[in-house]
C-alpha cells in the first residue's frame, strides 16, 4: 500500500472510531468532536479510561498494535460499565464494534474511578501475559532479535550451532513492513507450520537511525532477496511473492559496498583493483586435493580431528582425498603430514551460468569486474548491462520494464540510463566452495538489511545429529562476533558476577532480617 492510501485508510479508521464512541466520549464530560481529530482522540481516550498518555504511542507501532487494541476495547467497556466476560469477549470477536453498539443502543454510566485491577485472576494473567509480549516484541523489533546459524557458510568465524544476539539498533532498527503478523516469530508458525502473517496491508520501508553504517568485511544478517519458494509442505512447484521482512534470514559477509567495483580472480576478492583484506577473525576456505603415498597413506580421520575440519571430505582416487573446505592455516599444517604428495587448490575456469547475472562467461571463483550500484547513481543501461540491474528495476524498486530489440521503456517512457533509489551490497560466504551468496543471486538491497550480530550466547555442537550426540561448545559462550584479535568467552566473568550477585543478596537478606528481628 503506498503512503496516500494508508493516510487515507487511517483517515477513514478515525472516522469510523468518531461515530462508534462520541456518545461515550460527551458520557465522559469531553466534546464529541474530539473523538474525531486523529491521535489527539487516542489521547484523550487513554485519559478517559485512565490509562496512560504513553499508551498511545503504543497503538501506532505495528505488530505491537495488534495487541494493544484489544485492550483498549476491554478497558473502554470496563469503563462504560459493561465488564462481564460475554461484554469482554463481544468486545474483542468484534474487532471493537461492540463498542459501537453500545454507544448508539445502551444508557451507559461513566466511572472514573473504577477499579484499574483486573476483575478475574484470569483476567490478570492474560493481561500480564499481553503486556509481556508487547515488550518482547518490541525489544525484538527495534533492538535485539536472537538467530541461529544454520549453515556452514561462516565456519570457522561462526559455526552451526551457534546462537546469536543480533543487533537491530546498529545499522538502525527497520520498522515492520508486514502490518499482521504473529510476535517474535519469522514466517512461519512453529508446530503448526502454516504462515505466520497475512500480506495485505504492507507499510512503506522506513529505517530508524542507526550509529554506525555497514563496513567492509562486516558480518551482516538480512533477509535473502531470491526468496519466492513456499515452505510449507508445499511440493507442487509453485512460486510465492513473500514480504520482505518475510523473506528467509540469512548471515554473510559483505565484502562489496555501494559503489564498489568487484571481482573474484582465482576464488580471491578485489575491491577497485585491490586484493580484499580480511580481518583477523575471518577464515576464508577452498576445496583442495590432497595427493598421498597410497602405501603410507596418512590417519586422515585423525587430521580432520584435529585441524577440526567440519565440512566433508571424501577420496576421489585411490591416492587422492578432496577437502571441501580448508583455511590457510589447515593447509599449511596438511603439507607437513608424513605421506603427503602434494596439495592443491581446486579452482574454477568452466563457465557457470548459475553465476549472477547468468549471461556471463563467469564461474564461482572467477568474476567480474562487476559494479555494485549506489543510491543517486545513474547508469546505461543496453542490452550488456540490463541483466545485471534487471531486478532492481523490476523486483526491489518496483518499475515497469520491457524491452523489443534495443529499445529500453521503463514505466512506459523509452530511456538509456537509470539511477538508483537504494544503496545495494555485495554479500559472501567464507566457505567460498558451500556458501549460496551473492555470486548466484546477486546483489542485497538495503531494505533487506535486518541487522549486526553481536554476541554468540550459546553454542553446540552436533545439533543436527540428535540430542544424544550435541556437546556445548563452552569456549564459545559469551563470545563477541567481530572485534581484533580472537574471540574471547566472557563466560567465567559472567558466572563470577552471578555469583558475587547471590552472594551479596544472600547478605542483605541475612542483615535486613536481623535489623527488623
């Protein structure tokens, strides 16, 4: 819905409250035209049913509203006198026009004074219970949202199984897009697995500020762009257009920034020309070939041990073993293991039209130069360039396009250039030999950014094996995701405090127990 037609549905939403309540609002010795003005209605509502100003805040903030409303319904009642439970519960199946009906059809009495304590203690659970939600979403929404590390994309930097804090505040928090949704959970209902939002309406894209912009080499979590599959037991192949914020989360590094001209040379990232530098933490990893004396052959299920190799390895001849996934420092240790011939780096020359933007000569490990496009930029656009900026027009910035022969019409008006409306990065995994990133699906629009990660505050290992073969990973808990140097655990200090914590509450008790004794 674009922004004109959710001022004029907000509109038409005050008009319907102004004629559903005047009647209760004159009942409270207030004008009736003041429940007609927006915001400033909700205000002297929250006045009316003695609840406070800063509740209205609260009925404009999606997802959060959803629940806030049926507690103005009920609290509306309450106050008019209508507070038993078929009252409640007309209250809220109505969506809130029993209010209405009260308004136009009952004599009802104002009492301002009513008893703000819920009238049921099952009333007050479920009113704790709303009210624990509405901060929990909100502090999931706006500042810290929890994610799980699926994949081995990351490994060695963060590895599956890890379980992360990840900040919605750093890049600044994007408001929701998708207007009805369940609290605290991404697209899908957990044991009922059916979609956990409805699509229509949609708000605009808006972002809150943040303190800092995306870096170079930043670990960053963001919905992924090509995500149009259905998940939910569906089999028959169909495509689905799913919200942005619904779309699946995914966490790469982002190796390219907005005008930033990239290219991969031999699997190796270059930025302008120059060789990427990655930060110490980052363990980047090729697949190679290990070449050993078959009448020798090395304890390789020892070396995977202890190098901790996570990702597969298998022998393709009888005196040769591929490693999926090997840092440098693996590498180098391998070369000096009795038995082995040689080791070799597996590049790609063969063309892979499975590559962004699949109309290049390009592979996995070598691509480019490519440009990666930068709000307010404009560029040509001809029958070489449209594929690569094909679905921004289209798909992210929401244009018409057609094409016949060399002619170019976007919305309509024939044109040679374009500019951009949005900043786009460039995302990777360092597991550059299994990671699905931007070399297949291409660029990551700004508003699909979620968000940083910050802190991994558990995590196990073997999660996928059954839970009788997971093991915590203790050297990881309480660790930051970026920073100099390697990761920490601020574990013991944390258990230090929680101690120190008890134990001083254990003596405050103890003295205030003998002061009053």
């Amino acid at each position: 819905m674009e922004l004109s037609g959710w001022i004029l549905f907000i509109l038409i939403v005050q008009v319907i409250h102004g004629l559903g309540t005047w009647k209760l609002y004159t009942a409270a010795q207030r004008k009736a035209w003041e429940a007609f003005v927006p915001v400033y209605n909700a205000i002297v509502l929250m006045k009316i049913i003695n609840r406070p100003t800063w509740w209205t805040l609260l009925l404009f903030i999606p997802i959060i509203n959803l629940f806030m409303f049926p507690i103005i319904w009920i609290e509306t009642l309450r106050t008019f006198g209508k507070k038993t439970t078929p009252d409640m519960l007309l209250g809220i199946f109505t969506l809130g026009f029993y209010i209405a009906f009260v308004n136009y059809t009952q004599n009802v009495t104002y009492h301002p004074a009513r008893e703000l304590k819920a009238p049921t203690k099952a009333m007050d659970t479920v009113g704790s219970l709303a009210f624990a939600i509405i901060v929990a979403t909100f502090v999931h929404t706006y500042f810290i949202q929890p994610y799980t590390i699926p994949t081995s994309s990351l490994e060695k930097s963060l590895l599956v199984g890890d379980f992360l804090f990840v900040s919605k505040f750093h890049y600044g928090a994007r408001t929701p897009m998708t207007t009805v949704a369940a609290p605290m959970v991404h697209d899908t209902l957990p044991i009922l697995k059916t979609k956990s939002y409805i699509k229509w309406p949609q708000l605009p894209y808006f972002r809150l500020p943040g303190f800092q912009k995306i870096q170079r080499n930043d670990i960053v979590v963001f919905n992924w762009p090509v995500d149009t599959v259905y998940k939910f037991f569906d089999r028959s192949g169909r495509r689905a257009d799913k919200p942005i914020d619904k779309k699946s989360n995914y966490v790469k590094r982002c190796v390219g920034l907005p005008g930033d001209t990239l290219s991969l040379k031999d699997g190796y990232v270059y930025i302008d020309g120059n060789k990427l530098q990655l930060p110490e933490r980052a363990k980047p990893q090729y697949s190679y070939k290990v070449a050993f004396d078959k009448n020798s052959p090395p304890n390789f299920e020892y070396i995977l041990k202890e190098l901790n190799i996570t990702d597969a390895a298998y022998q393709t001849a009888q005196d040769t073993v591929m490693f999926s996934a090997l840092t440098d420092e693996s590498v180098n240790r391998i070369k000096n293991v009795p038995g082995i011939k040689g080791v070799v780096k597996m590049v790609s020359h063969a063309v892979e039209k499975a590559i962004f933007p699949h109309t290049q000569n390009w592979n996995v490990d070598n691509l480019g130069p490519i440009y990666i496009p930068k709000a307010g930029v404009t560029v040509e656009l001809n029958s070489n360039t449209l594929p690569f900026y094909k679905r921004i027009i289209t798909d992210y910035e929401h244009n018409t396009l057609e094409t016949n022969g060399n002619e170019i019409k976007i919305n309509g008006t024939p044109t040679h250039s374009y500019t951009f409306k949005q900043n786009y990065y460039w995302m990777m995994g360092d597991n550059r030999h299994n990671s699905e990133d931007s070399r297949y699906w291409g660029y990551v629009p700004e508003d699909h950014i979620v968000g940083k990660p910050i802190f991994i505050w558990m995590s196990i290992d073997g999660i996928n094996n059954g839970i009788k073969n997971w093991k915590i990973r203790w050297d990881r808990l309480f660790t930051t995701v970026s920073g100099e140097g390697q990761p920490q655990s601020y574990f013991k200090y944390f258990l230090i405090l929680l101690a120190l914590y008890f134990l001083g509450e254990y003596f405050y008790k103890k003295k205030k127990k003998k002061a009053n004794a």
